[in-house]
C-alpha cells in the first residue's frame, strides 16, 4: 500500500484531452521553425507559412502517443546512478536552468552566480543521497553568453557520476552536447541505451515553439536524448484566468511538441514536463501558491493516468528569500506534493525566490526534507512479519518490544534525521544552539572538503576537452555573426 494523491476523474481527463485535440486542430500552434513547420505539413497538417501556424489534426496526435516509450532510460557516467522513469516513485534533483543569483555560502551575501559556483553545486549533488540526478542550475554569469551553456554542460559531466539535465538553445549547441556525451560513452549506440544526460527544452505559452528551442528537441530525440517537453502557463497572464484553462493549454503545447518530436524521430524518449505557475498578479512574477500545488496534480494525472507517460513536477519550490519559516513551510508542501504523484522527476532542490537565487546550504536541507516525504509515499507491504503477531504474542500486554530480534531486524527500515535536530532542549544547547541554516552551511563546508567525484578517464577527458573549445570558438563566432 502506498500514499498517493489525484485530482482529475477519468471523465475530466478525456474532457481536457477532447479540448486540446480542438486546439490544435482549429486554433493551432505557433512553430517559428521552418523544419518543424515543413515536417508537419509533410504529414497532413494544413500549414499556414505566412504566421507560421499549423494546425494539427486528430490522427497525428493518436499516432505520435501510440508511437512513444511509456519508460525513460536515465543513465549516468556509474551505471549504479543509472534508473528508469516508470510513472511508480518520484526522482529528485537540484533546480532548473541558469539561476542568476546565489546566496555565498561563505558570506551569506545575495551575489551573482559565477562558474566556480556551479562546479560545488554539482558536486554537493554528488554527494547527497536523496538527489537522484543533477540539474545544472546555476549560471555562469563570469562567461559570455553564447558559451555558458556549454560550459555548465561540460563543468557538470566532470563534477558528478550521475545522471544531467540541462538544455541547448539551439541546434548546434545541441549537436556539440551530444557529440561530447558519445566521446565519454564510447559510441552513439551506447549513448542511445545509456543516455548520460536529458534536456529541458521550452515551449513558449501560449502555444508556440520557439525555433531554437524545437530544433535543438529533435537533434536530441535523433540521439535518444530523453526530451523534457516544458512550458509555463500562468493563468491571466499566458494562460485562460482558470486553473482548467491553464491546465489545457499546458496539455495542448505539450501535446505539441510531442507530434513534432515523434514525426521527426519515432519513438525519441518524451516526458510531460509542463509546469503551470501561479502569479502574483500586482507584479505579474511567477509564486508558489496553492494553484502551483494543485498544477502538478493535474499534470501528474494526464501524464500517468491519461496517457501513460512519464512526467516532471516540481518539488522544493519557495518564493523565500531565506532560508526561514516561510522557505520550509512552501518546499515541505511542494515535495510532499510531488512525492504523492509520484512526479517521476521533481527539480526545485536548493531554490530560493521563485527559481531567481539559489543557495548551496538549501539543497542540504531539502536533501533531508525529500527523504521525509520519500519515506511517507514507500510501498509498505501488510505481511506475517510487518504485521508482527508472533512478537505481539510473546511480549503480551503491559510487556515492551526493545529486546526483541524483531525489533532490532526492522529497527534500522526506520527514517533517521541527518541535520535535523531531534534530541532534547539540553542536548541541542550543549551542541551549540546551532539553527538549521548553520547545521547545513558546516555540513555544506564537510562536502566540499572531503568529497570528490571519480573524474572521467584523462584520455577521454581531453578529447572531450577538444571538442568544447571548437563548441566555443563556433558558439562565440556565430553570436558575433
């Protein structure tokens, strides 16, 4: 038996799914990309060149679900790192993309995020035991534009042994990514089998896909790149001011995205990673809100329950500026969320402001906080030895369980703190009467000190070395261009 939470009945999702095959079919979506709009018409979409609309029909979209996997391959540079998205436990990990600020983990000043940065960022990663793969998050802001990506991609592949995921902005930068991971793998075919990293790739709301975006998707789905189709509505504002209207545009450019990307490459591994936002409508930010909560429930059930697919949720999520009260009350309750829809993969780990700053003392306290919801959503099985009957015999009433080998055997399946603080008012002041925020930081300080990941061999390291610096040269010149 297991914890689980759901939102939609089965009727409402073949409503929503109805409704989005009218969409598409009669308001269509916006591709500023001539081979995804060439690639639609080829395949019985009516195509209107001078918007750059097509609308897509019924059939495409039955045939891209029918054609899809139903699991996702994630592996990683150590096979143990290696997993599957099978729509049965959550997968969690740090934050999303280029993160503009930090809070130092030194000064505890907000600055902007820098490269030495992210290197101890996924290295930290690394080392927990709760963060399954490893976003890169954070920017470089110390590099020019057109290579920090590139540059997070290959700082990451040296600093951690699992699983990536990252992006591309464009094609070309989607080619140099792959053509890095197949030099440490060894071959195309074994990155297709493994594949060592997955990519984010956006959907502009309302309904469009922006050119760098969806060619960079079908060069990875070409390699066996799992793709993470994404897309933020924001009821008012990108969206219908419903919490329906939003979830249906949300399905509609995911549904999108995936016709595009199967006619393009049959069969390339797709997740639904749409992410509808709450809004704080007098600034017009994105917030996490109870709509945000109740989102990722929606989109749980028409990835798993509608289609049978994989999906990202959100998890850890805090529009906190702190570490305080605040920041706690908002990731225990999005983690718990996504642990209970089983989001096959939940990114937010070490966020602060909405995604706008990140804090490397964060991502231990939401390490700690995962394993508690994680414990919450396990399978537990009601057996002879879970539910202990010969033990509650022999010890009999007024008796206790301590000494019992029973007790000893299933003492240790129990969930223990790691930073917590779980002793008596005595204890915690002989210990210092350290908050949590300084039990992560010395913990943050520990990681760094004492862990290195197992580095990629040096012959492989330096041609993957000499392929970044043509990613840069060709980046940098086409930027200028």
């Amino acid at each position: 038996m297991k914890a689980r939470l759901t939102w939609f009945s089965d009727d409402e999702m073949a409503r929503i799914h109805e409704a989005s095959l009218k969409v598409l079919a009669s308001v269509g979506i916006r591709a500023d990309s001539k081979k995804a709009l060439d690639i639609l018409k080829a395949n019985g979409a009516k195509v209107n060149y001078d918007t750059n609309i097509a609308f897509i029909p019924r059939n495409l979209v039955e045939e891209a679900l029918e054609v899809m996997p139903k699991t996702v391959v994630y592996g990683a540079r150590n096979p143990k790192y290696d997993y599957i998205l099978d729509k049965k436990k959550a997968h969690f990990t740090a934050d999303g993309f280029a993160i503009p600020y930090i809070v130092d983990w030194e000064t505890g000043e907000r600055r902007e995020s820098r490269s030495e940065d992210l290197v101890r960022m996924v290295r930290i990663a690394d080392y927990l035991d709760n963060y399954d793969e490893v976003w890169v998050a954070l920017a470089s802001g110390d590099l020019p534009t057109p290579i920090q990506g590139i540059t997070s991609f290959v700082t990451a592949l040296r600093n951690t042994e699992k699983h990536i995921s990252h992006e591309a902005l464009d094609a070309d930068e989607a080619k140099f990514m792959i053509e890095i991971a197949t030099t440490i793998v060894g071959g195309r075919k074994e990155l297709k089998k493994r594949p060592l990293f997955s990519v984010e790739q956006s959907v502009v709301s309302p309904l469009k896909l922006d050119e760098g975006a969806v060619e960079a998707a079908m060069e990875f789905g070409a390699a066996g790149i799992p793709v993470l189709c994404c897309g933020m509505p924001i009821p008012g504002t990108t969206a219908p001011a419903t919490i329906i209207g939003t979830m249906l545009i949300a399905n509609t450019e995911w549904l999108a995205q995936l016709v595009v990307l199967q006619l393009a490459n049959p069969g390339a591994p797709v997740i639904y990673a749409q992410i509808p936002c709450g809004a704080n409508y007098s600034t017009g930010a994105v917030i996490e809100s109870p709509e945000s909560l109740l989102f990722r429930v929606g989109v749980a059930d028409m990835a798993h329950r509608c289609y049978d697919v994989p999906c990202m949720g959100y998890g850890a999520n805090t529009s906190a500026k702190l570490l305080d009260i605040q920041a706690g009350n908002e990731k225990g309750q999005s983690l718990l969320v996504g642990a209970l829809v089983a989001s096959d993969v939940l990114p937010g780990g070490g966020e602060l402001d909405d995604a706008l700053c990140y804090s490397l003392e964060a991502m231990v306290i939401d390490n700690e906080i995962a394993g508690e919801v994680f414990r919450f959503v396990e399978n537990f099985e009601v057996n002879d030895d879970t539910l202990a009957l010969d033990v509650i015999r022999e010890v009999g009433p007024g008796g206790h369980f301590l000494e019992q080998q029973h007790t000893l055997e299933n003492y240790k399946n129990m969930w223990r703190a790691t930073i917590s603080d779980k002793e008596t008012f005595a204890s915690w002041k002989e210990s210092g009467a350290k908050p949590l925020d300084n039990v992560a930081a010395e913990k943050v300080r520990e990681i760094l000190a004492t862990h290195t990941p197992q580095p990629i061999p040096e012959d492989i390291d330096k041609e993957v070395s000499r392929i970044y610096e043509k990613a840069k040269s060709e980046l940098l010149r086409k930027a200028e261009a």
